[in-house]
C-alpha cells in the first residue's frame, strides 16, 4: 500500500477483506487511512460514513461529507481559473482597432475579432464540459449527504442540508429533484415538491433534463394541467434544436392519453418546430408502445433487415415467411490450434463415407497400419511381417485433400478506430485531470524522437539454424 497508495481501489479491497473477517477496526483503519491518501475519493469517503452510520457516528459522517465538498468547492474553484486562462490564451493579444473602414465589406480588423472571439469559445465548450462534470459531481454529494441525514436524523436534517445546497455557488438541479422527491415519498404531499420543482425551475428553466424530470412527475401524479403548462412554456423558451428530448416525452403522453384533436394539433405544432422529419416517421412513432414500433419492422422493411444480417445470406431461417430454405450451414471446424496439433500428432479423422472394414479371419495377427495417402503402396515381396500376401486386408483408399483451415476472424474494431484492446486499456486509464506530475510537451518529445541517430551499426544475429525437427526420419 505505501507503493499505490493512490488508488483508492486498493485501500477499499483491503478493508472489505477485514471486514470479511470480522475485524471491524482494522478496516475502519484502512478507510480512514485510504481518505487521507485519497481525500477526493467518491468511494472511500461513501463507504466510511456508511461504517460510521452503521456505528452511530453521526457527527463523523457530517464531517466526512463536509470535507469532500469543500475539497470539490475548490477543486471547481481552479478548474475555472485554468479554463479562462486557456480560453485567453486561445483568443491571443488584443486586436489593434482600425482607424478607418475602406468599404462595406467585413473589414480585417472585423475578421480578426470574429476569428479571436470564436477561438475562445470553442475552448470554452471543450473545457465547460469538464466544469459542468465537477459541478455534477458535486451535486451528487450534496445528494447523498441528504439521504444520510433523512435516515439517520429524519426529513427535518434533511431539509437543513438542502438548504446549505442552495446556498452553494456550484449547485446543480439534481439537489432540487432529489430534495422534492424525497419529500413526495415521505409525507405523501405532491404540494411541497411541486414548490421545490418551481423552485429550482426558476435557475435551471433552460436545462433540459430538469425540465423533463419535472413534467414526468407532474404527469405521474396526475397533474396533467400544470404539465401542459410547464411544457407550453418551456417551449416557448428553450430552443427547438435543445428541447427535442422534452417534445418526445410530451408527446408519448399525448399519443397516449390524449384525444385525436390534441393529436393533430401536436403535429402541426412537431412539423413547425421540426420541419426535417419525416412525417411516415412520426406517424409511426404514434402507434408503437414501449419501444415497439411494428409499423417499421413490418411495413418499411426494418424486420426483414434485420432478419437478414441475423440469418446472413438466403435468409432461410425457421421463422422466414418464404417457401424455400436456405443452404445449409457448413460444418462446423475445430480451432485451428487444435487442428494443427491433431496433425502433427498423425491424427486422421475417420470419415463417415467410408464403409466399414472387413472383419478379420480367424487365426490373423492383426492389420497392418493404414498407409498415408502420400505413401507408394509398399512391394509384394520382402515384407512378410504380417504373414502372406493372402491374409492380408485390402488396402484403404486414399484419403481426400484436407480443406486448407480457415482464416482466423479479423479482431473487432472499436467505433474509435481502435482495436478493442487497445479501446479498453485507453478507458481504463485515469482522467488527464487527476495527474498531478510533471507535463512534458508533445513537441519536445516528436523532436527527441526525429533527433535519434538510428545509423545501423553492429554485427546482424546470427539466424538460427534450419533443418529437420528432431527425430524427423528415425526408424522406430
């Protein structure tokens, strides 16, 4: 542990092996240690305020979340102040304003500020994204720091942490889903969740999955009234491009529960907001249920499609609605590993064509060895090892040419380009956000490589030498 102490993986396999045991100190020990190594660690401070709710600790399961958000409070902190510094640098030096215009075109100047000002944005899309994960991180913190106190103090605590929530300069939506949720499912009153949702709708009315989570717990408490509203207004407000999700959510209630005049508005009101659908499309996603559209598995051909890379080429399955089945599937060939030792070792499989050999007469010693297919039929005379030429079994036929073994199948490719392999290894690998060490710059290192004299000197090894396989031609 002192060589990784870093991976809080490690320090949880420990505690839970003590655990295992019995020995409730010795991993407690391991979780308290693995929090100082690990201070950032989702897994390590989750499971040790689980142990010290277990033990009644209250006190120390406040502390322990207390001190991931503060350290998440100043990790998202940085991350701005890095994001804004990368954003001045890929805007570059103010740009000088020109004195005068020499026509109505766009000017340099013009273009100039227009090519600064989208170099800057474009880093902070990029770069936003990783600033909206942390702050979602830290949602969920906020989330679990108010389920522990609803089990362990009651709804009241609960609300307390809530309101410290609210008050955080990083609050995400997910504390106000959470917080109304959890006094829906625990006082049974859909009146106090409802101002929770109106609540956090007035900060994050243009976030979309809040929004959504919103309207599907209007629609399921059967408040349709106040779900029409909610979406009428959201819109109205949120771009057509953004708001699709929240359209599909409307409209399978609407296809569902609604009357056909309501239907026909709604898609008049879907092919202004969205005129590059397809209108078979949409009539087919009227009728499909829980994800079953029959309209285009039957209809448009998606089935047969479907049916066909399943079943390959002929399509002659058992559930096709054609009279003819398809050829059948060829025989089925070992691994080609096990197809090479069975030939090295001499093995011949027997063929089920061949008739079966003759029984011996009584009073023979035996039958000779079945001669290879290459093998010349051996002399009449100077071999008497198995008695006359009388005696003897008929010769079996040649065996047929073996079919050559088939190519091993190419490797999966990842939708990357990568080989999966390599797809996985690269996914098991740590955020660049959590190396603290030294950063070398790519260009110094390309220029260490292109700098390397490769000149060729030294002797070539010498090849090994070739021959026979040992034992090859000895007479047994």
């Amino acid at each position: 542990m002192a060589q990784m102490r870093h991976f809080p993986e490690l320090w949880h396999f420990s505690a839970a092996h003590y655990l295992s045991a019995g020995k409730e100190e010795e991993g407690k020990a391991f979780l308290q240690a693995g929090v100082a190594a690990c201070p950032k660690s989702f897994l390590l401070s989750f499971a040790l305020a689980e142990m010290e709710e277990d033990q009644r600790n209250y006190a120390e399961c406040h502390t322990i979340f207390t001190n991931l958000i503060e350290r998440l409070n100043v990790e998202i902190d940085e991350l701005k102040l890095t994001v804004s510094k990368e954003v001045e640098i890929a805007r570059g030096p103010e740009i000088p304003a020109a004195a005068h215009e020499l026509n109505n075109e766009e000017s340099d100047y013009a273009r100039l500020v227009r090519e600064r000002d989208e170099r800057g944005r474009l880093v902070q899309e990029r770069r936003g994204r990783d600033i909206d994960d942390a702050k979602a991180a830290l949602g969920i913190v906020w989330v679990m720091y108010m389920r522990f106190a609803r089990r362990a103090e009651g709804l009241k605590a609960a609300r307390l942490v809530f309101g410290k929530a609210r008050k955080s300069p990083h609050v995400t939506w997910h504390s106000f889903e959470a917080s109304a949720l959890m006094e829906y499912h625990s006082n049974k009153d859909s009146a106090v969740a409802v101002r929770i949702f109106e609540l956090g709708l007035k900060q994050f009315d243009e976030d979309v999955p809040f929004v959504i989570k919103y309207l599907e717990f209007l629609l399921a408490i059967n408040d349709d009234t106040n779900a029409r509203a909610l979406f009428e207004r959201s819109a109205l407000k949120i771009p057509a491009d953004k708001a699709r999700p929240l359209w599909d959510v409307w409209a399978r209630y609407e296809y569902m529960y609604g009357d056909l005049v309501a239907v026909h508005k709604l898609e008049q009101r879907w092919a202004e907001a969205f005129p590059a659908d397809s209108p078979l499309k949409r009539f087919a996603q009227r009728f499909s249920f829980d994800g079953i559209d029959e309209i285009a598995l039957r209809d448009l051909g998606f089935g047969r499609q479907r049916h066909t890379s399943a079943g390959g080429f002929g399509g002659g399955g058992h559930g096709g609605h054609g009279g003819m089945a398809g050829p059948a599937p060829p025989p089925a060939l070992p691994p080609a590993g096990v197809g090479m030792l069975q030939q090295q070792a001499g093995f011949q499989p027997r063929s089920p064509q061949k008739r079966p050999l003759s029984p011996l007469p009584a009073g023979s010693p035996g039958r000779d060895k079945r001669a290879r297919p290459a093998s010349p039929v051996p002399p009449a005379r100077g071999m008497q090892r198995f008695g006359s030429n009388d005696n003897r079994p008929p010769a079996m036929p040649p065996m047929p040419p073996r079919a050559p073994p088939r190519a091993a199948p190419t490797p999966a490719v990842h939708r990357s380009g990568l080989p999966n392999q390599l797809a996985w290894f690269i996914g098991q690998l740590p955020p660049t956000r959590s190396f603290d060490g030294p950063v070398f710059r790519p260009d110094d290192i390309i220029g260490l490589f292109s700098n390397i004299a490769a000149n060729g000197t030294g002797n070539r090894p010498v090849p090994p030498a070739r021959g026979p396989p040992a034992g090859y031609g000895r007479r047994y």
